[in-house]
C-alpha cells in the first residue's frame, strides 16, 4: 500500500465530504444529486430526502458531526410520508426505513424512530396478497398496492427492518409480515431447492426459472443468513443451510481456475448462462459471514480479477470469454463491501491493498466537480449524470471502514444490512 490505512481513511472521509458539499450546494432538500448537470433529482413527485437518510449513519461512524448535525435538521424540518405519492417498497424499505432505523440507535433520538413507525405502517399493505409475498409497489396515503409479479430480492429483504421496527415498537406486526413473506419464497423453491428471478405473488407461479445469486435474487439470501444471525431466527438458518448447499452445488461454477456464480435453470439444474457482475460481488461477504472463508477467498479474487479487466468493474461480465456484456459503473459497492470483510476476518493486508485500488479507480474516472458520477462506459470511462444515495450509505462506508481502526464498528454486535445500515443484535 502506498498509503497508511490511516490517511486513506483520512481521505475517504474527505472525499464524502467533497460529495456531499456537492449535494449540498446543488441539490439540498431532494432525493440526490445530478453530478454532471449540477441538478437535482427526485424519485417521486415528492422528495424523502433518500440521500441524507442513507448518509446519515455513515456521517455518524466518519465522525462528521457538522454534517449529521444539518442531515437531522434537514429530516426532522421536512421529511413526511403523508404524501399522495405511490413508491417502489424495496427501494423505500432498504434505503429510507433502514436509515431511520441505524439512525435511531446510533443517535437515540426518538424522532427518527417515530418516522420509521409511520412509514412501516404506510408499507404494510404490501402484504396483502393471498400468498403473504408483497406487492411490488403501495401508495403512501391510500395503501393502494399495484405490481403482482415481483423477485426473491424485493420480497425477502425487509426481515432485518421490519424485525427490528418490531423490536424497537413491540409491534410484532412488522417482523410476522416480513418473515412470512421470506419463507413463502423458501416455500415455494424448486425440488432440487433453488428459486427463480421472478414469481406472480398471487399465485405463486414462477414467470422466470433463471436461478443466480446476482440482481432480483441477491439480498434474499443476504437476508436468511443475516436474519438468523441479528433475530437467532433458527428457521430462517436452517433456509439459508439448504439455500447455500444448493446454490454451491449448481449455480456456482469455475473457468480457468476461478470461481464464479452463473446461472442455472431453477428445476432441472442445468447451466443457463456464464455472467457474473458488480451486484454479484457481494457474495464473498455473504460467504464469509457464513463461515466459508476459503469460497470467499476465491471469489473474492474473481472479483478483482474483474475489476482489473478495465481499472473499474462492469456490471456484467461473461466469465468464460472475461469480457464486459453490460458495460456501465453505478459507483456499485459490493465488491468493496467485501474486500471489507474479508480483511475484517482474515487481517490479510492484501483486502486494504485491493481497496486502495478501488479507492484510486473511483478518484480517477468517476470524481466530477460536483460529487461523483457513473460511468455510462468502463471502456471508454464516459460517464452519466447520477450519484445515487448508496454511494454515501455503503460505497464510502465500507471504503472507509476498510481502513479505519477496527474498533469503529463491531461485525460482532451489528448486522449490515443490504444497503450497509448497521443494526443492533441485541436491544
Ligand atoms: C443497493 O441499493 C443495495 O445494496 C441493494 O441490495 C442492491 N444494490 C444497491 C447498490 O448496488
């Protein structure tokens, strides 16, 4: 490392600063910044401040006291989910009840759990189908719910919010719902165990067999193993033992001397296609909080050696060929969310030296004059005009956290969840 992990925690700091003074400056009040136009961007017809709700928490951990102390005041003046607007659950789930949540318990003031009450109430309509699997979409004011057909991911990742807005209330409601859903979509997996991309939660039918662990499956695991570990949830272990076992038996696949996770037909097995990408790269994470340090360890390098490809990964890549079929940036952090974990687990000094890496790559083709950028192209590094919010809540949390003393945070007293809020296991 050219860099002691001190003055590169130093300077991840100061570059969350640098983007943030950009949403500051240009788009204070709204849902994100446009870093290239210098605009602001806004989901719905209604602001819910979804970048200063996910930066909080990290603002916390970096020790920015200035800057949470305006994200507060900024949240408490104006955020209201009494709003005649419909939004996308998971979206609102992970990002906005999340943060209000790790919020809450880092900062203890009461407002922030208020908030997240009102709005796990407003979501609960989701639910209402007769398999218990969510709507994809509700309306914040009527509970109007639209969108039957939805994916593993979207259904399965709210057991760690809603379980702990249950904790947190004493209202059960919220963690019965959320995990029935969870296990209707272990419910309903093939017979040699796997799940598919998509399925009518009305009735229960798979309308895509494609099996993987990357987008619309992804966190549906994350969140069987990360639920058995904040809730001791022994059914939801005993569904991510079973889970794992299979997807290492039939999705996960080599090419020249790599592992990979590919795609596999949900019945049969069979192998359907050879891409892997940056949302998959959050898998050696999952791995290795699940114990298996030597698939993680693997992985992990497949990863990097997709990183290396361009100096920056692409969001598809077919393993067999290592060539970019999807070729955008979204400032994605899993690869370095688990580049943190594993250093976290092994103390290996190679998962820093990959971070400063990635570090570099980030300063040098995605840093704009206001905040940080896409890339529309990881050939060319042509970039696009958005900052989405995670890039404060995960990509320069775990960034940071990879060189910040390990005392920060405690992996053993906190559960990450998918877009890197940091819940308390016992409360
Ligand atoms: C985040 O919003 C979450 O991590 C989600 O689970 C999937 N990916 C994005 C960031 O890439």
């Amino acid at each position: 490392m050219s860099d002691k992990p001190s003055a590169l925690a130093d300077s991840v700091k100061t570059e969350f600063r640098y983007a943030w003074n950009a949403y500051k400056n240009y788009a204070w009040g709204h849902d994100a910044l446009k870093p290239l136009s210098k605009q602001p961007y806004d989901w719905y017809d209604r602001s819910l401040l979804l970048t200063p709700v996910d930066a909080f928490d990290t603002m916390l951990l970096m020790g920015l006291s200035r800057e949470a102390g305006e994200a507060k005041k900024l949240i408490f003046d104006s955020l209201s989910f009494d709003r005649n607007i419909e939004v996308q659950a998971f979206e609102i789930i992970i990002r906005v009840l999340g943060g209000l949540l790790s919020a809450y318990q880092m900062d203890g003031d009461r407002r922030f759990l208020a908030l997240a009450e009102d709005l796990g109430k407003r979501l609960l309509p989701i639910y209402n189908s007769s398999t218990g699997m969510p709507y994809r979409y509700v309306h914040l004011q009527t509970g109007r719910i639209r969108d039957s057909i939805n994916n593993p991911a979207e259904i399965g990742t709210a057991l760690l919010e809603f379980g702990t807005l249950s904790k947190l209330t004493g209202n059960p409601v919220f963690f019965d719902k959320a995990k029935l859903a969870l296990v209707q979509v272990f419910n309903h997996r093939s017979r040699i165990g796997l799940v598919g991309t998509w399925i009518n939660v009305e009735t229960g039918e798979w309308v895509n067999k494609s099996s993987h662990i990357g987008g619309a499956i992804d966190s549906y695991y994350e969140y069987l193993l990360k639920a058995a570990l904040l809730f001791n949830d022994h059914d939801c272990n005993a569904m991510w033992e079973e889970s794992i076992r299979v997807v290492n038996q039939f999705v996960a696949d080599s090419s020249a001397g790599k592992l990979w996770y590919g795609q596999a037909d949900m019945n049969t097995g069979q192998r359907t296609g050879t891409s892997f990408g940056a949302l998959d790269a959050f898998f050696p994470s999952i791995l290795a909080l699940g114990g298996d340090m030597t698939r993680a360890e693997k992985l992990l390098e497949s990863c990097f050696a997709m990183w290396r490809l361009h100096d920056i990964e692409p969001e598809q890549l077919n393993y067999l060929t290592m060539t970019a079929t999807a070729k955008q940036y979204y400032l994605r952090p899993e690869i370095i969310e688990s580049a943190y974990y594993l250093f976290h687990y092994t103390g290996d000094k190679k998962y820093q030296e990959m971070g400063e890496v990635f570090f570099n790559s980030l300063k040098r083709y995605c840093r704009t004059e206001a905040g940080y950028a896409y890339l529309e192209d990881v050939t060319t590094k042509e970039k696009a005009d958005k900052m989405e919010s995670f890039f404060f809540a995960e990509t320069l949390k775990y960034l940071y956290l990879l060189f910040a003393p390990k005392e920060t945070i405690s992996l053993e007293r906190i559960v990450f969840t998918t877009e890197a809020h940091p819940l308390r296991k016992a409360n």
